[in-house]
C-alpha cells in the first residue's frame, strides 16, 4: 500500500512540476489567451482536486461514524419499512423523520443524532437537507473524541 501511494504522490508531483512549467512559459509569453490558458492549467486540477479531496474526506467519516454506531449497539437506524425493490416507502420514513428530529433537538450537539437525521432525510428523498446533515454529523464528529480514538 505504502508503494502505490507514494508512486501516485511521485505522479502528482511531477504532474505539478510539469504544469507549472509549462505554465510559467505561457504566463511570460504576454498574450492574453496564452496566458489565461496558463491559469486554467493551474487552477483546474487544483479545484477539481480540492472538490475530490471532500467528496473522499466525507466518505471516509461517515464509514468512520458507521462503524462506531454499530459497534455502540446495533444498527446506524432502527428498521424501515421497505418497498419490495429496497427503497424505503417514503410515509415510513417522514414518520420516522420526526423522531429523528426530536433527538438532534434535545440533543443537537451529538453527531449521531445528525447522523440518523440524515439518514432520516435520505429515505425522505431529501437529498440537500440529507447532505447538510450529514456534514453537520462530520463537523460534530471531528470535533468529539470519538474521532481521536477511531482514527486509522
């Protein structure tokens, strides 16, 4: 693992180099178009790589806070009342939405309750509300000791 990761870090690294070169050759040429090419050569990854780095950080805390509910007892949720496909059918899961949301009320600064909430709102079919919760659970998570001791 250790030899993949530093083979792509090697990769990244010359990938920067190279851009920037290039880049700098684009930037001192002083036509407009040359020079707005060079940016993009820039920020384009840099952007794209900061967009992947939180899409990839949150995956990685919500496994994270998964894991710990389930270990602490159980299930990340109590059983939902499913369509034949899997989905869960959605009257189930607005019920069971107010639940969810007189726990993250009484307690609004423990991330599981976040974390259940938005669950709560996913099978809602809530996805923005969903996402804005989950990274609430991710903020409160980071900032709780669970995190410290769970960390890889």
């Amino acid at each position: 693992m250790r030899g993949a990761r530093n083979a792509v870090l090697g990769v990244l690294g010359a990938y920067v180099v190279a851009a920037l070169l290039v880049t700098w050759g684009l930037l001192a040429s002083l036509d407009p178009v040359r020079m707005l090419t060079g940016i993009a050569i820039v920020a384009l990854p840099a952007l794209l790589g900061w967009w992947a780095w939180r899409r990839v950080r949150m995956v990685v805390l919500i496994s994270r806070m998964t894991e710990i509910l389930r270990a602490e007892g159980g299930s990340t949720m109590p059983e939902r009342p499913r369509q034949p496909t899997g989905r869960p059918i959605r009257d189930g899961a607005d019920v069971r939405f107010t639940f969810v949301m007189r726990d993250v009320e009484r307690y609004p600064g423990d991330w599981r309750t976040w974390f259940r909430l938005g669950l709560a709102l996913r099978d809602s079919r809530d996805g923005k509300r969903s996402r804005r919760a989950m990274r609430q659970a991710a903020a409160l998570f980071e900032q709780s000791h669970d995190a410290e001791r769970h960390r890889d």
